[in-house]
C-alpha cells in the first residue's frame, strides 16, 4: 500500500469514529429529553393537585361549613 492509500484509510476510519460518536451524542441528547418531558409532567401533576385542594377549601368556606376533612359532603 502507497502513502496516499494509507493515508485514505486513516481518513475514512477517523471518520467513522466520528460518526459514531455524533450518533451516541444524539442519543443521550434523546434519552435527556425524555427525562426532562417526565419531570415536566411530574410538576404539572402536583400543581393539579394543589388546585383541586384549593378549589375545595374555597368552597367549604363559601357553603359555611369548612372543617378540614371531607365528611359526607
């Protein structure tokens, strides 16, 4: 093999390693997304919970019967 042979080896498998590299780069890019997606979801969950909560305390207040737990309503 000439050095200019050898030399256009050396290129294309430098290249494919950086290939390689690029696509596990996209992939973890990926799985990080996802990950913050869930927390996201997680955060909205709570915060319906805490409106709901609110909604009731309001309402209890507003009937005149607010004692805290929820008994036969």
């Amino acid at each position: 093999m000439d050095d200019a042979a050898a030399a256009d080896t050396a290129t294309a498998a430098t290249q494919h390693t950086q290939l390689q590299q690029i696509q596990q780069q996209q992939i973890q890019q990926q799985q990080q997304q996802q990950q913050q997606q869930q927390q996201q979801q997680q955060q909205q969950q709570q915060q319906q919970q805490q409106q709901q909560q609110q909604r009731w305390i309001t309402y209890c207040h507003f009937e005149g019967y607010y004692t805290g737990v929820v008994d036969g309503v």
